[in-house]
C-alpha cells in the first residue's frame, strides 16, 4: 500500500508537534522516520494509525483520504514501544486478537492455523500459552511483532520497537525485522531515533527535526550527501568547519577556515566564489597517518583527548585557532592512540617512532601517549592528518 | 478517545449531577433564604438568636474535633508500623482493624451501652472485684453522653484514616528516606523533616473525611440520645418542615461549614501533593521486627482491634442473651431473638429492601462510574478535571444534608413531587445510596485505569476493535478487580447509610436496615434484643464484602478513601 502524507500540521495546544510535513511512501518499502525526541515521528506515525487526526493536511492510503477513518478500520498493525501486549491474555489469544474483531472474524479452526503459523515465524509456538508477564523483552516483542502481522495489515507501523531490548539483542532484532517484512513485501513505516537501525534497515528514511522534514533519502544518500548540517551532524557525527569559497577550479571548490585551504571535489559547482558555506568532515574521513597521500588537505593541530571505544578509537584535534576536530580511526591493532601505530604522525618526537612503546621508558618523557591507556596527552603533542577531497562534504552555511 | 463521545458522557454525568445533588442542594439553600417569598436574612438571624441550636453547632463541632484527635492518635501509629515493618501476624491483624469501619457505629451503640451504661459490664466488674457496691454504681456514658458517642465514633472512624495513611507512606520513595538517613538525619528527625511533610497530603485526606463525618453524623447521636448536635436538631426538624423554615437555615449552616472545611484542607495541603520521582517499592523497604518489639507492635494492633470491636461483641451477647443486667456476661443465654426477628414485620422487609435499594444503587454507579473514569482518563477534554472535582463532591457533602434536599425538592408543588418519600422513598433512596457512593467508584475506576497504558487499548483499535468492544474486551477485564472493590464498597456503604436511610424511609413497608434497626430499638421491651440480632446479621454480611474487597485491592484500598 502507498501511504502519501501531504502538508500534514499538528499543534498539541501552543507546541507545533508537527509542521507541514509531506512524504511519499511507496508500497513494499521499509521507510524509516528519523529523528531526535521531539521532533514528531511518533505523532506522525500515531496519525497515520489515527490515534491522533492531524490539524491540517491529509493522509492518503492508495489515494484514498483516511483522515476520518476511525483506528480500527483503518487496517494497519502496530507494535508499540512498550509492546503493548494484554496481560490478562496468553500468547495465543493476544496474536489472534485481531482475527476476533468485526470485519476481520474468522473460523477457530483458520485462526489456529494462522496464529500457529506466525507463532512459528517467530520461534514462539511453545510459549503460546504463557501470560505476556512470564515472556522477556525479546519475546514480548516477537509476540507483538505477530499480533500486528497476523491480521495481513496494509501497512506495517513499528514505534521504537527495539528501544526496550538489550544491544546485542537488538542487533539481532534488526536483521530479523528486515528480513520478515521484506519477505512479505509489506510496506512498514518505522519509528526511531537510533541512526544506525536505521541506517542499517531502512529503503529510505525521512529526518525529521522539530516537526519538519530534512531530507528524504537512501542510507547512502543521507550518509553521504547530507542535505545540511544538521542532518549531516546527526547522521553519523561530522566535524562542521564554517568557511568560505576561494575558487572553483576543474571541478573542486577551494574553501577558506579559519585554520588553512580545504579542497573538496565538486561535481555540480553548487557554490559561487564567495559563498559562505560549511565543511561537513566525518570523523573517519580524517587520516592520521599522514604519510601518504597528497598534500591536499592536510593539517597539524595538537592532539587533546584520546578516547577508546573498543572497536575503533576517537582523538580530538585542536586546530590553531582552536577549533576541535574529531578523528575516528578503527580496526583491530590500535593500542589506544593513533599515534603509535605508524609512528611519523606525531612531529617532534622521533624517540617514539617505531619505538616499542613502553611505559615509563626514558624516550618518551614528552609523551604520555604512550600509557596504553585514553590518557590525556600533553598540549603541545602535535599531530598531522590529511582528508581525500571526494570525502570533503560542502554545505549550505545556516 | 473521540471528543464527542466524552463531550455525551459528561454532559450526561453533569446532568444527572445537577438534577440529584446540585438542584436539591441549591433549592434548599433558597428555601433557607426565602420567607413569605422575599429573599431575607431572617431565618438565620432566629437561629442565631436560639441557644439550643448554638449549643448544638458548638457541641457538632467539639465532637469533630474530639472525633479526629482520638482518630489520629490510634491510626498513625498503626499507619506507620504496617507500612514500614513486618512482624508476625501481620498480614491479617492489617485486615481485622479495618472490620469496624463496616460495623455500624449506630449498631455499636447498643454494645456500648451496655458495656458502659449503670447496669453494665464495667459496673459489674467493678462490684465483682469488691471495688464498689451497686448502689454507687456509675454511669460512664458520661453526662450528656458526649464522650461515649465521640468515642464509638472514633472507634468507627480510624480505619478510613489509617488506610490513607498507609497508601500516603507506602507512596513515599523509600529512597528519599535513605538519603536522609545518608546525610545524618534519622529516627524522629527523619519522620518529622522527611516522611511527615511528603505523606501530609494523604493524612489531612482522611482526616478532612473523618472530621466531616463526625460533624455530620447522625444515627451514633440518636442512638445516645444526645439531641443537642445540629444533626439531629434537622432530623428532629423535618417533622414540621412546613411550619418552620429553621431546619433549612441548619442545613445551610452545616453545608457551608463542611465545604468550608473541604475546601481549607484542599488549600492547605490539597496542592502541596509532592510528585515522587519513583513510585515507592514495597519490596526491601519493609523491615523485620522480631522479640519484644515485634510483640509490641502486635499488642498494638491487637488492642486498637479489641477496643474497636467492644461495642459489636457487645451487640452479639446482647443478641444472644435472655437476660443482661448488673452481670459481667449475659446470665441466661437464647437463641429467642433471631426467632422473634425472624418473625417481626420489621426485619426480613427491611433486608430485602436494603439489597434491593443497594444492588441498584451499586450498578448505577458502576456504569456511571466506569463511563466518568473513562472520561476523566482518556479523554482530551479540557474540563475533564473540573469534571473530576464535580463528581467527587458528594463526598464533602454531609448525607443528611443531601436528603434533606431530596425532601425539599419533592415537597408538594416542586418538581420532583411524583418522588415525595413519604409515599414511596424507593427512587430517591437508591438515587441518594448511588450519589453519595457514586465518589467511590470513580475513584476506584480511575486507579484502575490509570494503571493500565492507554496503548493496551491502542493496540486493540489498531487491529480492529471499535472503541466500546474495546473497552468490553480490554479496559474492563484489566480493571475488574478494581471495580468489584468500588463496587463492593458502594455497596456495603449503602447497605449501611444511616442519614438518608432515617431521614428518606417514612413506611414502614420501605425500611431499609438501618431504619429497622432504629426503630426496633425504640420498642420498649423487646426491642433492643431485636436490633441486636438485626445488627449481627448485617455485621455478618458486611464482614464479609469487605475482607472480599480488601483482598482484591490490597494496599491500594487506600486509594478509594481519598478526596
């Protein structure tokens, strides 16, 4: 089913929920509404099961206006946040629930085959007996899943589905939801605030911030062609360097900061020498061993903070006028601090290249990098990094 | 939920409030400012004139006072030690000290005075123990009776306070109380500058309630015959209703003076309702006592409970007694009475009659009841508060007052005439059971439905259910335990009204029990044996509906009690 929202505005008495908000939905897409708490995802998403009409503009499914179509007939099926599972039901009953409603009965013998049969979609058929409160998170929320999915609904809304879950459950979860819906090419819409559920599960995903859409687009759109600043700050993180265009030259723009020249490739020419306009930088894109490479973008500041994080390690860069760049570099073998492993990025301090990087030995007074730990390096470490200009993303200055 | 679907069920609501408490109330207090039909100040300036009725505004007010004092000082202790501290036996002496709150204090009386009257149970002690001679025999009722109708009410009157209190120091965030106790202020210190101020809301609740139903009180009076209070003064009053307006300018004064107690207390300490950030969690919050401490925190409870239940034990041997006088316990023993009232044109009418009356009176009100929790809940109404405040009204309206302006709007020539109880009281008395009971179940239904998320019922329309099999199928199964004790309690509470009951039932053949009872005790002879048995079987049936209750609701029972 199509769900089409067009110039959809909603006032909870003076606060504006949700401000003119259209978007195209197409039938058997995963689209995902993403967004910080507050923005109006969930009231969207409530407005589309009819919970809540919207002031102005209409919802259309197929074509057809539904803004006066109570909830109940409107066909979709939710799972709620909180799973919203009846306790004084079992499992059984709570799945087939939808199939004993006006409209939607059917014969005991049929109800049993379908619940059966989505209980076994979801490895729950053994548990079909038991109260919701003796289940945990993940088989509440494989129960809801199949309450809503049971009933064949057009459209398939899911509201922070996973936020209850545990990390590892949840990562699991994703893999599992996106495949169940793709398998039966039902159009789900998708609520969260979780950036990477959606950029790992979505077909498109609308941003949303303070009830106004950002950018509608694929993961790999958003990711790497952000609209603005703000969705490329919230899709991912991004370093955000105010600036200025210098020249546009052979198809790569030259932008002023206040720390040194940037160079980015730029295809379209979107900007005119002059423009003010804002380098959007992932933190991943910055490459600490300087080595290779050109000499195009690259820069020293002094490294203040080193943070691990496991499976990748964060560095704060402080640039000449002070502004703070964040480099993010992963893989296995970072003990802690980029500057170690190649041992040329940090100036000065030969003692340390290629060194073996022992605490307390004699070379490395100057350099409490070394500790192995997210110690606090000293002010004056200086560290050198280079960006690919292709990974350079020029934005609009807001 | 769909405003007009709420906008229906309030103006319903609204209206059957306006026709059965509002109007009656309203034509009242007009009939206390109306004379000759000019609008005067001239009923309230004869009152005022008259000592009889000062003595008796001053006497209600002392009893009130009297009353609550006594209240507080049994039920906050107790309060304290169910709420903080296990020990042994506790789980069902928490249950027996709330039985006396539905054994009439009116059937109590008969107990009492036989314990404390000149030729009762204390006397006999006293001369057993070679202590005094009859002849100087004493009669500890006390002059005027005061402090034996105070006392009987207060022994009948702690339990609404004590389950307030208990759910005011259960909500208390035990955590709160640790941080006191982390920062160096424990013990009396921690109670006086931490627990005290956050469970004041939920004390002056039940305190406001038993306050007002002290000042109001009526059968506990008659039953001393101690006359000079206000209540009994109107009751006295209706008699001669058409000769003199005076009755109605006491209605009012007694009105005004209940709200404006009412009202104090939601201002004094109404807004100061503290949000606990955590709900307090009765698991690990409750200590263990064990030895001479939890032996006295037993004798404690058990000596409220035995006090409390003096009076009834008093009704039981009265009911089963041939003869009881100048003697400990009673000298012959008979089963005579039940027999007799089995047989009396009073007793097994008036049974039936106050099921019947109570029975309907319990299903209007968990209709309506239900329907204005939904609202009040669910919907998005602007004024649902106001709607809230509106319906928990009745409670802060004394009973007497309300069915004296049941009488007032059904006098000849108004318009409820066609209601007029001295033909047939059967409407007005289930309507005035249902309005001032009506409290109770709202209560109890918006606890109950604020403790289910409203996207339970979501979940249900989203898959298809329309809205009213939403609430037959999801809202009501979730709740039924919360309304069964709303219901329960509506019940037993009209089973037992006193005030509208006395004032509204003027034919014998539509005596409800609590009428019969009255008037069985008036009969010389026999009479009081009689309403003694009367009494136990209702005590019996009441027991019963209210261990029921408890058992469904728990601590939450609490909830049911508040204004």
């Amino acid at each position: 089913m199509n769900v089409s929202l067009q110039a959809i505005v909603k006032r909870f008495d003076a606060v504006i929920a949700v401000d003119g908000v259209s978007l195209e939905i197409h039938d058997g897409e995963c689209f995902f509404l993403l967004g910080p708490s507050g923005c109006g995802k969930t009231t969207l998403l409530r407005m589309i099961a009819g919970f809540c009409v919207p002031d102005e503009g209409r919802i259309l499914f197929d074509g057809q206006p539904v803004n006066d179509l109570p909830p109940h007939r409107r066909n979709t099926g939710m799972v709620f946040q909180n799973y919203a599972l009846w306790p004084h039901l079992t499992v059984f009953d709570n799945v087939a629930f939808g199939l004993t409603v006006p409209g939607r009965t059917c014969p005991a013998s049929e109800r049993r085959k379908r619940v059966g049969r989505m209980l076994e979609a979801m490895h729950m058929e053994d548990l079909a007996r038991r109260k919701p409160n003796r289940l945990s998170g993940g088989q509440q929320q494989r129960v809801a899943l199949a309450r809503a999915l049971v009933i064949d609904p057009a459209c398939l809304l899911l509201d922070e589905p996973l936020s209850n879950l545990d990390a590892k459950l949840r990562l699991e979860m994703r893999v599992e939801i996106r495949r169940l819906v793709k398998q039966l090419g039902i159009t789900t819409i998708y609520v969260t605030h979780d950036q990477k559920e959606a950029l790992s599960m979505a077909d498109r995903c609308a941003i949303l911030r303070q009830g106004r859409v950002e950018q509608v687009g694929s993961p790999r759109d958003l990711y790497e062609r952000p609209a603005n600043r703000f969705v490329a700050d919230f899709i991912g993180g991004a370093n955000l360097v105010p600036g200025k265009v210098r020249a546009v030259i052979n198809g790569f723009t030259i932008i002023a900061t206040t720390f040194g020249e940037w160079t980015a490739r730029d295809l379209h020419g979107a900007f005119q020498p002059g423009a003010a306009v804002a380098l959007a930088i992932r933190p991943e894109a910055l490459h600490l061993h300087a080595s290779s490479g050109t000499d195009l973008n690259r820069f020293a500041g002094c490294l203040t903070e080193t943070i691990y994080l496991g499976e990748a390690t964060e560095s704060w860069i402080r640039m000449a006028d002070g502004f703070v760049m964040k480099a993010l570099e992963s893989g296995p073998g970072i003990p802690g601090r980029p500057a170690i492993a190649g041992g040329p990025a940090i100036a000065g301090g030969p003692a340390i290249a290629g060194g073996p990087a022992i605490a307390g030995g004699p070379a490395i007074t100057g350099g409490p990098v070394i500790t192995g730990g997210p110690a606090r390096p000293a002010a004056s470490v200086e560290i050198q990094f280079h960006v690919n200009p292709d990974d350079v993303i020029v934005l609009a200055a807001e | 939920m769909k405003n007009t679907g709420a906008i229906l069920i309030a103006a319903a609501i609204l209206s059957l409030l306006g026709l059965f408490f509002f109007w009656p109330l309203a034509l009242t207090v007009k009939s206390a400012f109306v004379f000759n039909r000019q609008w005067t100040l001239v009923i309230f300036s004869e009152l005022f004139k008259n000592p009889l009725y000062i003595e008796g505004l001053l006497n209600s007010l002392a009893l009130a006072i009297v009353t609550t004092g006594l209240v507080v000082c049994m039920a906050l202790p107790l309060a304290m030690l169910a709420a903080r501290f296990d020990f042994w036996g506790k789980s069902w002496l928490t249950g027996l000290i709330l039985l006396p709150m539905i054994l009439p204090p009116f059937v109590g009386a008969i107990g009492i005075r036989q314990i404390l009257g000149p030729y009762g149970v204390i006397n006999a002690v006293l001369v057993n123990l070679h202590l005094m001679d009859w002849p100087q025999a004493v009669d500890w009722l006390g002059r005027g009776r005061f402090w034996a109708v105070a006392v009987t009410e207060a022994l009948h009157l702690y339990p609404i306070f004590y389950l307030n209190a208990v759910a005011a120091i259960a909500n208390v965030d035990p955590t709160l109380e640790e941080a006191a106790e982390n920062m160096g202020c424990a013990g009396w210190r921690r109670f006086r500058r931490i627990t005290l101020p956050l469970i004041m809301p939920g004390l002056f609740a039940g305190g406001t309630l038993v306050f007002i139903w002290s000042f109001t009180e009526l059968g506990t009076p008659l039953m001393f015959d101690y006359s000079r209070v206000t209540a009994v003064q109107i009751y006295n009053g209706i008699q001669d209703i058409g000769a003199s307006p005076l009755p109605y300018a006491l209605v009012v004064v007694m009105l005004v003076a209940s709200a404006g107690f009412y009202a104090l207390g939601k201002l004094v300490f109404g807004r100061s309702g503290y949000e606990m950030m955590a709900k307090g969690s009765t698991a690990g919050s409750t200590q263990q006592l064990s030895g001479a401490r939890a032996g006295a925190a037993f004798g404690l409870f058990a000596i409220v409970f035995l006090l409390a239940i003096l009076p009834h034990i008093g009704v039981i041997l009265t009911s089963f007694s041939q003869a009881w006088y100048r003697s400990v316990t009673p000298s012959q023993w008979t089963l005579e009475w039940y027999r007799q009232a089995l047989g009396h044109g009073l007793t097994l009418p008036s049974i039936r009659n106050s099921c019947y009356y109570s029975l309907l009176a319990m299903g209007a009100d968990l209709i309506l009841g239900v329907a204005a929790a939904v609202v009040i809940v669910r919907s998005s109404l602007r004024w649902r508060g106001t709607l809230d405040t509106l319906i928990m009204l009745p409670l802060a309206v004394p009973g007497i007052v309300l069915a004296f302006g049941y009488i007032t709007m059904s006098q000849p020539g108004r318009l409820f005439e066609g209601l007029n109880p001295t033909d047939n009281p059967t409407v007005l008395l289930i309507i005035a059971y249902a309005v001032r009971r009506l409290p109770y179940v709202v209560r109890a239904a918006v606890a109950g439905l604020q403790q289910i998320s409203a996207s339970l019922e979501e979940a249900a329309e989203n898959l298809g259910c329309p809205p009213v099999q939403t609430v037959a199928r999801i809202t009501l199964p979730l709740i039924s335990a919360n309304l069964m004790a709303g219901g329960l309690l509506a019940f037993s509470f009209a089973m037992l009204e006193v005030s509208d009951s006395l004032m509204l039932a003027q034919k014998q053949a539509y005596f409800p029990i609590t009428k019969a009872l009255y008037e069985l005790f008036q009969v010389l002879g026999n009479g009081p044996y009689l309403a003694a048995a009367l009494g136990v079987w209702s005590m019996l049936f009441l027991g019963i509906t209210l261990l029921l209750t408890n058992r469904l609701m728990g601590q939450r029972l609490g909830a049911v009690f508040r204004l």
